[in-house]
C-alpha cells in the first residue's frame, strides 16, 4: 500500500506544477526527430510525416500517454525545410499539449552538409482538478493553482552529416527558466553490409528540465528497406526491442515495446509504441 501511496504521490506532485515531461525519450525518437531539433526540417526530398502513440508503464493508472504528429518537406529553395508538430501528454489528471512550427537552412560546411533550424509555437497545460478527491476540501496544496496555462515555445538545434554519419543537437523550450537543462545529443551511423541488408547504430542523449539524465545505445538491421529489427538499452530503466515493417512503398509501421527493469517495474507491463510514417 505504501508503494502504491508513493506513485501517486509521485504522480500529483509533477500534476500540481504543472510540469510534466512534456516531451519524453519516445523509442522511436528518430522518427519524431523534428520534436527534439527543428534542424531536421526538410530532411527528406520529398513530404514525410509520421503519426505515434505511446502507452507508458501498461497497467498503472495515470501513467504517462502521448500522441504526436510530426511533418516536414523542404521547400523549392532547397535549402530551406519546414515543419510542423503536435505533441499531447496525458499523465494523471493533467493534460498537455504543443504546437510548433519549424524552419530549417542546410548549407555546405568541409565535406558535409550542416543545417541550423527554429522552432516557434506554444505550449498548453490543464489540469481537471474537479476529479481530484481530497480529505480536506480547503487543501492549502491544491490551492491557488492554475488550472490552464498557455505558455510561448522557442527551440533551437543543428546538424551535421558526413557521409553515413550523422550528429544532431537541439535546445527545447528555451523560454523555461531551466532551458540549460533541457538539451539532447543524438548520432546515427550506417553501413550497408550488402545490398540487400542495412546495419544502423545509434546514441541518443537526453537531458530534461525535471533533471533526469538519459542515454540510449542500440542497433538495428533492415533486410531490402521492407523489413527491420533493432535493439536497444537505455540507461537506468528500459530495454528496447521494436520491428519496422514497409507495409507499402508509401506507408512504413514501426513498433517497438519497452521492457521496464527499474521505475515501477513491479507495478506496470512496460511500454508500447506505435509509429506510422
């Protein structure tokens, strides 16, 4: 009892300043890329957008879930990408959600190319407070709070790519007075074993305005661009293991599920995700 009093403790206690994650460390974090660095903007040659969800920690109520669509093109001038993203976190009684716009110019830099990009939007937080049920209606610890809150979202970030290898980093909500905190690193390097089979290495670094630091390392393999498995850890919670599937020339399905081994690993049945882009 006293392990369940202290998850929702946990729980209420990101709920009652309402600042939650916001934007978490998704598996499938490369295909949400333009949520962690607006650089990556009109990446592609042609239109791409992906649509996700995210069921974290399976079985504990109030746990967090997520909904994001994310799309980019580049432009005529082909140095110029834009994107767009909407993002939606629901954990315990609190809601948020955000929209952005970003802006992205690749220029010629040594031997690779070198891209700068700006996010603007906003960001939205509500709590239904009217569900909350207290012992003491007058609780001085609910009192006085904000029920919806509608903040300016400013981010930044750069890439590089040489080659097969690509490195990226990005500053989220720089308008938060702890933006020094919220940063991430990524590199991705490929290497074509055959012409049939892809291999694909990845880091991923995150460091978030709730002071949680987190890396993942993994690897995947694509057999024909149809069909790919990857592996991955990342550090101090989950082990990852996801599938893509090509389901047309169009259309490709990512899942992944995430094996919790620390943080509520004895109430929950890990994490799912599922990607369409």
């Amino acid at each position: 009892m006293r392990k369940y009093y202290f998850i929702w403790s946990f729980l209420l206690l990101n709920i009652s300043y309402l600042d939650a994650q916001y934007i978490p460390e998704f598996s499938n974090f490369n295909e949400a890329g333009l949520l962690y660095n607006p650089a990556l903007a009109g990446r592609n040659e042609n239109l791409s957008a992906s649509l996700g969800v995210r069921t974290q920690w399976l079985g504990l109520q109030g746990a967090p879930t997520y909904v994001f669509f994310s799309s980019d093109l580049p432009t005529k001038r082909k140095q110029v990408g834009i994107g767009l993203n909407f993002l939606n976190e629901s954990i315990g009684l609190n809601s948020n959600n955000m929209i952005n716009t970003n802006f992205a110019y690749k220029f010629l830099l040594s031997k690779g190319v070198c891209s700068m990009g700006l996010s603007l939007g906003f960001k939205n937080s509500r709590l239904n407070q009217s569900q909350l049920q207290l012992l003491e209606n007058n609780d001085p610890t609910f009192s006085g709070i904000n029920n919806n809150e509608i903040n300016p979202y400013l981010g930044f970030g750069f890439s590089y790519v040489l080659n097969d290898l690509s490195i990226s980093m990005g500053f989220m909500d720089l308008l938060n007075q702890s933006y020094s905190r919220n940063i991430n690193l990524s590199a991705f390097y490929k290497y074509e074993l055959n012409e049939r089979l892809l291999l694909k290495s990845y880091v991923f670094y995150k460091r978030s305005v709730a002071k949680v630091n987190q890396m993942e390392i993994g690897t995947a393999i694509e057999y024909n661009r149809k069909l790919g498995f990857y592996f991955g850890y990342r550090t101090n919670q989950d082990f990852i293991l996801g599938l893509n599937v090509a389901i047309s020339k169009q259309l490709m399905m990512i899942y992944s599920y995430d094996f919790t081994t620390r943080y509520f690993s004895d109430f929950n049945n890990g994490s799912n995700e599922l990607v369409l882009r």
